[in-house]
C-alpha cells in the first residue's frame, strides 16, 4: 500500500530507502518523498477525492504513510472561508480565508504535519515522539502521541504563552523549556536525538512531517472549485508550509486536477523575526539568522530550516515577502475578529497585516483571487490582547442595574 518509493535528496537527487532520516549524506541536502506519481496517477481524480473522508486524509494516496493512518483522523479539510467583510475593510473583492484555527485536534496548521508525522513514527515503530517546538507543534504532538498511546518528550523555548505550555501538558507529555530561543532548541534537540532513538518528528521525521503540509494546499485548490487563486499569503518559520503549498498546487497541476498554475506566493513575518522576508526584499537567497524578538512566537524562528526553499518560492511565483510590527499583529487579530468573527492567534495577525500591507504597495489587485492563511488560534495567544479591551461591566441582577449601564455607554 501507498505511493511512496523511497526518498530523494532535493539538491543532489540521490535516492535512499525510506527510513527515519532526512539529510542525504552525501551532499548534506534535504531528503524529501519520493512518490510514485504514475501510480498516484491511476487512482486519483475529482471524483475519487471527492468521494473520500471530510479530512485531510481524502488525498491519502498523495501522503507519506504506507498503511492507513493511525491518529488524526479527523484532521483537515478545514473551512474556506469568503472574507467579503475583511475584503471590504482591506479593500479587494475576492478574498478567502483558509482557517486552520478550527483544526482537529489543537486548532493549528500543526495538525495536519504531525498527523503524518506520528503515523509514520508508528509505522517505523518508535514508542517515544519529540520535537522542537515554538508551541503549536508541542500541542499538536502531546496529542496525538496521546491518541496513539505512546511516550512524548518535548522541548519549547522558555516564555511562551500560558495557553501553549498548558496546552501541551494536559495530555500528559513530558514538556521541557529551554533557555533560549527556538533555535537553541533546535540544536539541543538535534545533539539529544544522537542518544535517544526517538522520533522527532520535525528533524529525523521532517520529510514525512513536511508533507502533511500539502494538505492545506489540496485543500484551497480543491475548496476553490479545482483551482488555484492568484494569490497566497503564507506566515512563515522555518518555511515548511510556504513551500509544501507551492508542491501541493503543482502536483495537482501535473495530475490534471487544476489548469496551469500562476499563484504567487507571499511569505509573512514578524518584523522582529524576519530572516525570510528580508532575504526576500534584499533580492539573495542566503538567509541571515537573527534573535528573535516578538510576540508571533509560534513562528519566531531566527534560523529556518528550509528558509533557502521558502525564498525561492516566493521569488520563483512572482510573489514577495514583507513583515509586520507587533503592534500591527495586534490590530489585525482584531480587524479579523471584528469582520469575520474568527479568533486568530499572532501568526494570523501577522499574516492579515501583510497582507493589507501588499494591498497597499499594490502587489495585490482587488480583483484578484486571494487566500489568506491563518493557521493558529487566538485562544491560545491571549496574552497579546492583554492590554486592548477594559473588563467587562459589572452590575447587580437587576434590570435597573442594566439600563444605567447601557445608557452610560451609549453616551460614550
Ligand atoms: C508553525 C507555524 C507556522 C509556519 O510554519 P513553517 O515552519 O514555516 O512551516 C505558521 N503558523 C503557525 C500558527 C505555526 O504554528
């Protein structure tokens, strides 16, 4: 069963069995799947996708797991949502949002990665899952290794938010806070894989992990009505999803599924951690790692892993990268609330207000179709709202009580 031959290395193209590595050891390059697109090409159609679960799982042939998945069944096939408010607010006319801030199970982009991911750690039969993570990973981690009933160890910068830490801990893993940033526990978790044989699903699972990325993707397009928008505006870590999007639209370009594809994509970032979109302004593709220093902590990553991948996306779409203040992050989670009554985490912010930012230089046109992505929820980065709203109005259970109130605030 499954599509997958083996992988292959991206830059040298040599081709290795399909193990728990993911750095080919002759060049140093990535390792990525290698698929059996002729026998993909048999089996999957419209019809055979649309007549498949109402998960992310409805594109299985196209996923790097042998056997049928093991956890995270109901991951995916999130709500495309038409922003004609936001759109309004922002000034274009056919904007959608694509919200993996109602994911299955922890609300984030994270869960289509690790249901790959820890299916595959199942099949090669690990017993332990780790990771390095920025939060949302943690979470998506700690749960389904908890549905799959295996150990979990797990490793996160110190100082993240309140509902993160929990949000990993109530399913009983093992949570470690390093000091440092994501970076430094990037490193760390690369020096301890050398001693415990786990599977660390964002480094010696990464090409597994990185394909469940190519969800999102599938899905735009095929929630689009099998086709690709002209353009897409990505938040951005460690570049993963900027490019599996990118993959996903092209795959299904080979497959006859959507016509030629013309999307350009946009890469975001914090202005306070933005190697990625920087390298994009300044016209290289060699990324500058920095220290980050913001509140979208779910993609503060100063040294991204596939940033060289994410770059070229952007540059080779006709996209661009740009970067927002943190005090622009805030105010678009609430322009999004506001018009479309979806909570976003910081990342979403992120994403929002670069995307109002391209409207303005114009690299966006209103009447072109635009996704927007927002892969996290706002419940689980409140602290960055802390100081936006007054406490609510207290009063007695009385209808006097009341109409003092309401006519108090009318007047203000
Ligand atoms: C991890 C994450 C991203 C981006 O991740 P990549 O490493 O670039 O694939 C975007 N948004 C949120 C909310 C995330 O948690």
């Amino acid at each position: 069963m499954g599509y997958v031959k083996g992988l292959i290395c991206k830059e040298c193209k040599r081709e290795f069995e399909k193990e728990p590595i993911h750095v080919c050891e002759f060049c140093f390059g990535p390792l990525e799947i290698n698929y059996d697109y002729e026998g993909i090409k048999k089996v999957v159609n419209k019809k055979s996708i649309e007549a498949g679960p109402p998960s992310m799982w409805r594109y299985q042939p196209l996923l790097p797991i042998d056997e049928d998945p093991k956890v995270g069944l109901h991951t995916g096939f999130t709500p495309l949502v038409r922003a004609k408010n936001l759109g309004k607010a922002l000034g274009i006319n056919n904007l959608y949002i694509k919200n993996d801030s109602v994911n299955h199970p922890t609300f984030s982009f994270k869960d289509r990665v690790v249901a790959v991911a820890v299916s595959k750690a199942i099949e090669f039969g690990f017993d332990t899952v780790s990771c390095a993570s920025t939060g949302n990973l943690a979470n998506s981690v700690a749960a389904h290794a908890a549905e799959a009933g295996l150990k979990s160890c797990i490793f996160i910068p110190d100082g993240l938010e309140a509902g993160k830490i929990l949000g990993t801990l109530v399913y009983g893993s093992q949570l470690i806070a390093v000091k440092g940033s994501y970076d430094d526990v990037n490193r760390l978790c690369s020096e301890i894989a050398v001693n415990h044989k786990w599977a660390f699903v964002n480094i010696n699972i990464r090409p597994y992990y990185g394909d469940g990325s190519k969800s999102y993707g599938y899905e735009i397009a095929e929630q689009l009505g099998w086709k690709t928008p002209d353009n897409v505006v990505v938040p951005v870590a460690g570049s993963s999803l900027i490019t599996k999007i990118w993959k996903a639209f092209h795959e299904f370009e080979m497959l006859g599924l959507v016509d030629k594809v013309q999307s350009k994509i946009f890469a975001a970032q914090a202005t306070g951690c933005c190697p990625v979109t920087t390298a994009i302004k300044n016209g290289t593709e060699n990324i500058i790692p920095v220290k980050p220093n913001t509140i979208a902590k779910s993609i503060a990553i100063g040294n991204p892993a596939d940033g060289y991948y994410g770059i070229k996306t952007a540059n080779t779409s006709g996209g661009y990268g740009e970067d927002v203040s943190d005090e622009e992050v805030v105010e678009s989670m609430k322009l999004l609330a506001e018009t479309e009554g979806i909570f976003t985490e910081t990342a979403g912010g992120v994403t929002v207000g670069v995307t109002k930012k391209l409207i303005e230089q114009g690299r966006i046109k209103s009447d072109e179709t635009t996704v927007i992505c927002i892969t996290g929820n706002g419940l689980k980065t409140q602290e960055a709202l802390d100081d936006c709203f007054e406490a609510p109005a207290v009063i007695e259970p009385k209808v006097n009580s009341f109409e003092e109130i309401f006519a108090n605030s009318l007047t203000v």
